[in-house]
C-alpha cells in the first residue's frame, strides 16, 4: 500500500511577445491649423484587462496617438492626439485555472510623416509581452505500508501563487488652474504617475490607499505665451477584492495608470480654468501560499527486490519580494543651445534583473523628451537614451529567477551650456524565484519472487566508513536500518563526522 501526497507546482504556459501594429491614416480636424514641422510622433499603448480563458490569453487596453508639430508660422506648438482599441489573443501551451499573469508592453518603433498640411501618415507597432503560469499538480509517494521497507523521507517547503487578481477603479476630479494662471484653450499632453502608499491585507480583500501625480502641459489662447505647465495630486482609497487572501498573506501589488482624459471647461465665471479629469487605474495583486509536504526522496526492501519509478520535477518558490530606489544621474546635450525648457518626460523605461556573484543586479534604460526653445525662441523637440543600474547584496543558492518591474518617479533638470544635468528617481520592484529540481517517487512495488539473501550467522557487522559517508548509502547495501546504525553507533546525523568502524545490525 503506498500513501501519496499532491505537490502544487508553477508551469510556464507561455513566455513570449506579440506584435501589435498601429496602422492610423489622420485628415486633420477643422480646429487644428496646418502643419509646418512635425517635433515628435508618440504612440502610448495601455492594458485595461488581461485574463486567460481556456487555452488562450486574451489582452485587451488602447493606444494613444499624440502628434506634436509646429503650425504654418513655425513658432507655436500644435498636438494632435487620438485613441483606439486593441485586443489580443494569445495560444498557450494548455488549459489553465487561476494562472498568474504577467503582461506589459514594449513600443517598438513609430514612424509619422506628413502627406500634406493636414494628413499625416503613422505606421509603428508595439509588443504584447506576457509570462502566465499555470498550477501544475504532481502525486508523489510520500509512504510504504510495509515493515519491511525502509523509508528515507524528504521535507519540502516552497511557496507557490494562490490566486492572481486585477480590478480597475477610477480618479475623477475638477481641477482648478490657480490665479495669475492663464487660462487654458488646449491640452497639449498629459501624465500620471501612480503611488501607492498604504496596504492593509483583510480577509478576502486588501485595503490600499495612493494618490496619482498628474502633470498637464497646456496652452493658452494667447499665441504669443510658450505653454504652460501644472501638476496636481489626487488621492486615491480603495478595496481590491481577493478571494485567497488573509490578514497574514504575502502578496504583491502593482497599481498602474491604464489611460488619462483631460478636458478644458469653463467655471462660473466663464473662463477655461477648470481641468475635467478622469484616470483610469488597475490594480493587480498576486497572493502566495506557503506549501509544506513531506514525500519519499529513496526506499528499499530488507527482504525482498524493490522497484521503484522516479521522475524530475521543477519547483518554483517565491524566495524574496524587493523594493527600492535609486536615483541616477546624468548629462545630455541638445541639438541647438536650449534657452528654456518647455516640457520634460520619460517615455519608456525598462529594467531586467539577475543574480551574480552574491548581488541583486538591475539594469536598464530610460529615454528622456525634451521639448525646448532656443535663442531664436523657436520650439524644437529631442531625446536621448540613457542606462541606469542598481546593486544590493543577496544572500541565497540556487537558480534565481526574477520578475522586475521599474518607474520613474521623478525627472529634475538644471540648464548647462551645452545641454541639461538630470536627475532621475526610479522605483524598482522585483519578485525573486528560487528554482530548484527535486527527485520523486512516483511509484514503488515490490517483488515477492525475489527475496533478499540475508547474512543470519552474526548479529553485527563491521564496516569501516570514511569521512563524510551517508549513513543510508550504508544500510542499503546491508539491508540493515538507517535508524539502527545511528542508535548502535550513537550517531547523531546521517553521515559520519570521521573515518572509522562502524557496527552494522544485521
């Protein structure tokens, strides 16, 4: 008779990008004026859902396409912005329940060019890239019902993801402009960066409160005047709703901006100062369980031939969640002298992690936009790329494998002769793996017609063990007791701390 035990492991389904192209042939509506010069062409991609059905991950968000340009008389900068939808599917290896997903997506290249004064010609493409695990469950022999049998058990201790939850929510607020401000006539570009402060896990829910940063450039009627720019803080309470979660899970959380819509209205006086806003967040939680199973790692007959059938399985366990910050700083250079800055971003930064050597190594690039005026006072647009890394000391073995993810929390500037110093704080988070390979015994008989020749003239045997030798390897090839050894000899581990003779019941 054996006794089994389940093993709840993490398979990999799918680990891989999909190109999304972005297709988009734009007449330019009445209001906007011609075009003379395009600065920059942006395409900004966002998830709104992702959720897996069958054997197919489905991703579903927008894109934004934001076009600056300077118009007929070369001075005054115009954008145009429009948004679709994308969905995508994706196959997986098989059928999954409650996978862990991970997914983002990497812009790959754009390009824009204009047909005449009012069309514009916009063809790129951006990357679906996602990671979904799928629970993969393993029977192992965990006991024999047999006294005859010696056993050699193995304990094992591993965390694995219990459930993998996303739910958006909302940010609406009417922001005013201050006084001395000019009033707004059109939005220009917005961001919004997400922080997320306080996490209370409850049961069957978690409790998080934030606030979103949003920048707004904007211009005024008064063509003459450069943009301007302002920045608000909307505060943020909400319930996450998770069905596998207590008080004392360990989870993971990210909250990400999934779209942003800004709109100019006028107040009760009748001036546009007012800013209707509406921010589209996603919050996405990951719980983890602690698993702890005790299975057969070897076993042997003292009576008769046993067989046994064994297999390899990898285990993935969470070992560590990491946060931090660091903050990089670097020089660039512009095109032409910049006189003023009018605009600074980031558009894209990314962040891969590893460990070597003892250390947590991140590294990674961001991009920076410039939007600027020179000493001719004419608007130009640049930017530049530039690597960031990070290094924290790690104490583990094993393979490790990470999950990082990495934002920008701040971009500060001072204005050189030949360019801008920057200052850049990045947040970064990972989620760190340990995989290992166990052996299993998946199944074990044993056969009666072939009994174990046993050595009954003596009730001792000799053996002389050297340094370091495993006990187990010891009583096997007697047929004798792992158990048996060590009380005869008064051993307190499994394998001999010197050389020397050993007494072996038989």
């Amino acid at each position: 008779m054996l006794n089994r035990e389940v093993l709840t492991a993490s398979e990999a389904v799918y680990n891989g990008c999909q190109e999304q192209p972005v297709d988009v042939d734009v007449s330019l509506p009445d209001y906007c004026p011609d075009i003379q010069k395009i600065l920059k062409c942006q395409v900004c991609p966002a998830i709104s859902s992702c959720s897996a059905s069958g054997d197919h991950l489905e991703v579903e968000g927008t894109y934004t396409v934001r076009v600056f340009y300077l118009d007929s008389g070369g001075m005054v900068v115009r954008s145009y912005e429009m948004e679709d939808s994308f969905l995508s599917t994706i196959s997986l290896k098989r059928t999954v329940e409650n996978p862990r997903i991970y997914a983002y997506l990497k812009m790959e290249y754009v390009n824009c060019r204009a047909t005449s004064p009012r069309r514009l010609d916009i063809h790129g493409a951006f990357s679906i890239c996602a990671r979904v695990y799928g629970a993969c469950n393993v029977e192992a022999v965990s006991s024999v019902n047999e006294e005859s049998v010696e056993e050699l058990p193995q304990n094992l201790q591993y965390t694995t993801g219990s459930g993998c939850f996303r739910q958006p929510f909302t940010l609406e607020d009417n922001l005013e402009l201050p006084q001395g401000k000019l009033p707004a006539d059109r939005i220009l570009r917005t961001q919004a960066v997400c922080f997320c402060k306080e996490k209370t896990p409850m049961t069957d829910g978690l409790q998080i409160s934030g606030e979103v940063r949003l920048k707004i450039l904007y211009a005024s009627a008064e063509e003459s005047m450069p943009p301007e720019t302002m920045e608000y803080t909307m505060p943020f309470d909400q319930e996450i709703a998770c069905d596998s979660m207590t008080e004392d899970s360990v989870y993971s959380l990210e909250v990400s901006v999934s779209s942003v819509t800004v709109q100019v209205h006028t107040d009760y006086s009748g001036e546009l100062t007012t800013f209707e806003t509406h921010i589209r967040l996603t919050a996405a939680v990951t719980c983890y369980e602690e698993q702890q199973k005790s299975i057969l790692q070897d076993a042997y007959s003292r009576t008769c031939e046993m067989t046994l059938t064994k297999k390899q399985q990898e285990i993935e366990s969470l070992k560590q969640l990491f946060s931090d910050t660091c903050t990089h700083k670097f020089s660039i250079e512009g095109e032409s002298p910049i006189t003023k800055v009018t605009d600074l971003w980031n558009e894209t930064c990314t962040v891969s992690g590893s460990v070597e050597n003892g250390e947590l190594k991140f590294s990674g690039k961001m991009n920076v936009c410039v939007l600027a005026v020179n000493a001719e006072n004419t608007p130009f647009y640049f930017e530049r790329t530039t690597d960031f890394s990070l290094s924290k000391p790690f104490e583990g073995t094993g393979t490790i494998h990470c999950n990082a993810q990495v934002f920008l929390t701040d971009l500060s500037y001072r204005l050189t002769d030949t360019g801008l110093d920057l200052r850049a704080e990045l947040s970064i988070t990972a989620e760190l793996y340990e995989q290992k390979t166990i052996n299993l015994i998946t199944d074990a008989a044993l056969d009666e017609s072939k009994p174990k020749t046993l050595d009954h003239t003596a009730a001792l045997s000799l053996y002389f063990a050297s340094e370091e030798e495993n006990l187990w390897s010891i009583a096997r090839a007697y047929c004798s007791s792992l158990s048996a050894i060590r009380k005869e000899n008064d051993l307190p581990e499994d394998a001999t701390s010197a050389s020397g003779m050993l007494l072996i019941p038989m």
